[in-house]
C-alpha cells in the first residue's frame, strides 16, 4: 500500500524524468465482462480516460453505458475544485447501494483526487468497500492492481507521490475518430497559490518531439482531421527538454505533417512568444484560437494568486493576438479570491470591458486542501462572492453575444463532428475559431470540413446552414 504524500509531491530537484514504453502483460483476464467509466475534469483527464479504456480493452473488457450490469466501475477524477470533491463522493453514495445489491462489483478511483492524502484518507474510513485506488503517475499499472484484486479479493492503494515519468505507448481507445487529444507535456510547475495540479500531476516534463510527431503522422493516416496538443501549461513545453526547441517549434513541425486542423491548450500569459504568435498567423492549419486565462484583472490579487504577470503585460500579450485574422481568444477568470475587494473585482471588469473575450470560464475560488490560498483569510462572504460572479457572467454573456453576431451572414469553414445535442435532426461541427454551429444538414458530413453560412447568433452557438 502506498498512501499519497504532499509534501513529497510538491517537491522539485533536477532529476531527469525516466522515460519508458508501455509493456502490455497479455493477460486477458477481462474477457467476458464489462466496464463502466465516469470522468470529471479536464482535456487531460478525458485523454487520461481514453487510455483507461484502451488498457482496459486491451485485457479483453468491452464498454457499457449501463451502470448496472458493469463488473468494474471506474471514477477518473478531479481535484481543481470542491464542486468536482463533491460530485464523486455524491456518486459514490450511489455505488455503495450498488455494492451491496451485488458485492462482486469492483469500484475503482484514479486521477487527481486520488492524489490528494485528505480523500485517501476519507475512503479509508468512510467508503471502504472501494476495492482500487491509484493516481496519476501509475496508470500504466492499472491492469495488474485489477488483476492482482481480482484474483485475491484484496483492497489495493498505491498512489506514487513523485515528480512523475513519461510513459510512451499506452493503449487508447478513441473518443473521437474525427478529432484527437495528443498530450505533448505532463505536469506544472507554476505552483499558482490557489492550484493544486502540480501537486496531483507532478512536475513538468515534456514528451520527446519525436514521439508526438510519430503519433501525430499516424493519426492523419487514420483519417484524423483535427488533433489539440495538451499540457497544464502547454507553451512550456520543451523547456525541460531541449535547449533551442520550443512549442513554437513543435507546431511548426506538427503543421508540417498536414493534418488540417491543429489547436493547443492551456496557455500560460508567462510563456507565451512572439514566434508563437507569428506561426498561428502563417501556418494556415493552426487554428485562431486561444484560451489565455487571466484569472483576475487586479495586480494585487494576480501577485496573491502567484500568476508572476500583471494586468499590463497580459492586455499587452492580448493586443498581440488580437491582431491575427479572424482570432478567438478565451479566458479563465476567478471571482472572490482571499482578500478580494469590490475595487480588485472592478479592475477584473475593467479588464473583460478592455478584452471583450469570446467567452470566459468563470468561478467562484475554491480553496484546495494544502495550498497556500487556503491558508490565506477568506472574508468574503458567499453572497457577495455569487453576486460578483453573476455580474460578471452577465458582461461575459454581453460581449460573447455581440462577438457572435458578427458572423451573422457569414460563410465559415465548419469541421462536422455528429449530431446536435439541441436538435438531433440538425448536425453540428465547430469554425476555425472554435465557435459552435449547429447546422441544417446531412449525417453524411459528418467527419467532413464544410462551408456553412451562419443564420443565428447566440451567447454559446450560431445557427447555420450548409453553403453549396
């Protein structure tokens, strides 16, 4: 058993990352049954999930959507906030009348949650029926735990609280067979005051080029039209691993193989170049779009939080992207972070009135166990922290409206990805820029880059139809 450590997970030294390929034990222990999975979070905890379900395929388990009739259930989670806490101890209860109804079942937590020593701990003492649990830096090992607990009826707990490795190879499942998640850097270490994802995701290391090229090259040889290169902070990316190659680099090489659609997220202001910058301008396949959270608009809490950019130098960075052709920038912005005043609140309006984001994703802080923010006073009340939040959803609204009545008439190149989730009779596909449209058109497009011309404007989507 091995129980998770934060101290040690916040440690850094120079130590080089172990790199290593996935050695599948051939064991088909999963045959016949079946496996259930829910994910909270992220990109990367979707993308961690497509691997769960590789592995878990890979030993012979098929996927079911029916919770009931499932043999292992399976809850990749979150840590970035308490509402994500909540979900899965909420989902939990609901697996524990399962358990009892059939004790057979096996119930197994991974991912960010897993990492943190206070929801050990809980499980330990509250849910002791769960029968797995590991983090973050030992998915390639989830076959054998599993096998291990089903063989021997024992709880396992081995959650690894290191700096973390990079693990080549593992199987994956694919959400999509239209657009792919590559990851091409693990980890943080920007040690924001309120986050908690260097210590959950370990410190940052960079797959090596080659490798994320290779995966890409066989992807567009697939017939994949789209791929996001992933990381908590993605600009980073070589940074730890080469001397002169950066991500500006890797997307002028990933352009290079032709796939038609390349994206990257999420950016830090810190890392972000000019060289950036200039490729998303030349390169036609990768795409104008940005997400670049702020956080807060006030120097003083941007200093607090530990975001190592003012207010300034982020409008400077912006003005930048602002100029590339047809851009769609983004954000992150917290609301009622410890010691917040209605004035540092204002200064964030300030901001989002200067920027006129397409859109914003918007919260109210929530304290994360072992941060500093969580030891930082709180006397912001709940119902000032729910009205800053609604004021500020209401001019995040205004501008993400107004930024998409623009393309009212409009004709815009569309990647079609399935159905409508409002109208299964319609299709949808997003713009270059990342905009939604949903589309009166075909099924037969699906999969397809198509011109669409726009008929409606919303605050979260556009309304098309399909230009001949």
């Amino acid at each position: 058993m091995k129980l998770p450590n934060m101290l040690e997970a916040k440690k850094r030294t120079t130590a080089i990352p172990k790199f290593f390929d996935y050695e599948d034990n051939k064991s088909k222990f999963g045959l016949g049954k079946k496996y259930f999975i829910r994910t909270y979070g992220c990109q990367m905890n979707e993308h961690d999930s497509e691997n769960i379900k590789g592995l878990l395929e890979s030993a012979g388990f098929s996927e079911s959507e029916d919770l009931n009739s499932s043999d292992v259930v399976i809850m990749n989670t979150c840590a970035i906030r308490e509402n994500a806490h909540n979900k899965v101890f909420g989902f939990l209860g609901q697996m524990k009348k399962l358990k009892e109804v059939n004790p057979n079942i096996i119930v197994c937590i991974c991912g960010c949650m897993a990492q943190e020593k206070s929801v050990v701990d809980e499980i330990m003492k509250k849910y002791r029926w769960v029968d797995l649990v590991f983090g973050t830096h030992n998915l390639n090992e989830m076959l054998s735990y599993l096998e291990k607990n089903i063989i021997n009826k024992e709880k396992i707990i081995e959650v690894e609280s290191i700096e973390g490795n990079v693990c080549e190879g593992l199987p994956v499942k694919r959400d999509s067979k239209i657009t792919a998640w590559v990851n091409i850097i693990l980890g943080c270490d920007k040690f924001c005051t309120y986050c908690i994802v260097p210590y959950t995701r370990g410190k940052q290391r960079s797959r090596k080029k080659e490798d994320i090229i290779n995966e890409i090259i066989e992807l567009k040889e697939s017939g994949y039209k789209e791929v996001t290169l992933l990381g908590q902070n993605v600009n980073a990316y070589g940074k730890d691993l080469y001397d002169n190659y950066d991500l500006s680099d890797l997307l002028n090489d990933v352009s290079n193989i032709g796939i038609e659609r390349i994206r990257f997220v999420t950016s830090h202001p810190w890392d972000f170049t000019d060289r950036m910058i200039e490729i998303i301008k030349t390169k036609e396949n990768v795409m104008p779009y940005v997400h670049l959270p702020i956080q807060s608009g006030s120097n003083r809490i941007l200093k607090l939080m530990g975001r190592r950019y003012t207010k300034e130098e982020y409008l400077k960075l912006f003005d930048k992207l602002s100029d590339i052709e047809n851009i769609s920038i983004t954000t992150d912005i917290i609301v009622g972070f410890p010691g917040e005043t209605e004035e540092d609140f204002n200064e964030t309006i300030d901001v989002v009135n200067k920027c006129k984001f397409d859109g914003a994703y918007t919260f109210i802080f929530s304290p994360r166990e072992n941060t500093p923010a969580a030891l930082m006073e709180d006397n912001i009340s709940e119902e000032e922290k729910n009205n800053r939040l609604q004021r500020l959803n209401k001019i995040v609204n205004k501008y993400s409206n107004e930024n998409n009545k623009k393309y009212m008439g409009k004709i815009v190149k569309c990647l079609i990805l399935g159905e409508s989730e409002k109208d299964p009779c319609k299709i949808m596909g997003y713009t270059e820029n990342m905009k939604l449209v949903n589309i009166e058109g075909d099924k037969s497009l699906i999969g397809k880059i198509v011109n669409v011309k726009i008929t409606d404007a919303k605050s979260f989507s556009l309304d098309g139809k399909i230009e001949e």
